[in-house]
C-alpha cells in the first residue's frame, strides 16, 4: 500500500468524525447560550448602585434602649394603666345605671307574660 493512499483513508474516516462532534459541540454550546442566566448580568451597571445603598444601610445603626429609658417608658405605662383602673368604676357606674333604666322595662314584660298566662 502507498503512504499517501492509506492517509486518504485516514482522512476520509476522520471527516465525518470531526463533523460529528462540532455537531456535539455545537448542541452543547446552543443548550447554554438557549437557557438564560437568572438574576442580574455580570458587569451590569446597577452595580454601583446597590453598593451605595448597601453604604446607605450599614450607616443606619440599630437604636438601643438605655436602662433610664426603659425605666421612664415602664413609670409611663404603669400611670397609665393605675388611671385605666381608676376609670373603670366611673364606666361600671354608667352600666349600672343603664341596667336600672333598663329593669322598668323587664317588670313591664314580665308583667304582661303573667298576664297572657293567666288567660
């Protein structure tokens, strides 16, 4: 056999080898560039912005209660509360009287069902 005939053959049987796998490669190549990346681009122009708010945000401290503080707050809700309690019996006066002004009625209905009983 001659060299040059047998690398015609190896040629020939490479050909379509190689047409086969940049058809490979290229499904590979198209099934990446086909599913889009989620969330934003790398080197995106929003960049700068998010790092001045992040600066914005850690510039904000957390605000802390100091013991005085805490105990003024814990004085003010006790006042409150000891003038809620005192309140109280003004508001169960006017429920009382509305059960007064209410109790008439009662004896009338009674009265009238007495009556109908009878019959």
């Amino acid at each position: 056999m001659d060299v040059s005939k047998i690398i015609a053959e190896i040629d020939a049987q490479l050909a379509p080898l190689q047409h086969a796998r940049a058809v490979l490669l290229g499904l590979n190549e198209n099934a990446a560039v086909a599913k889009p990346r989620r969330g934003r681009p790398k080197g995106s122009t929003n960049a700068a912005k998010t790092v001045a708010v992040k600066v914005a945000k850690r510039s904000k401290r957390k605000r802390n209660l100091s013991p005085e503080g805490r105990k003024r707050i814990a004085e003010a809700m006790k006042r409150r509360w000891a003038e809620r309690r005192n309140e109280t019996p003004k508001a169960a006066k006017k429920v009382a009287a509305k059960k007064e002004a209410a109790a008439p009625k009662k004896e009338v209905a009674a009265a009238k069902k007495e009556a109908s009983a009878k019959k």
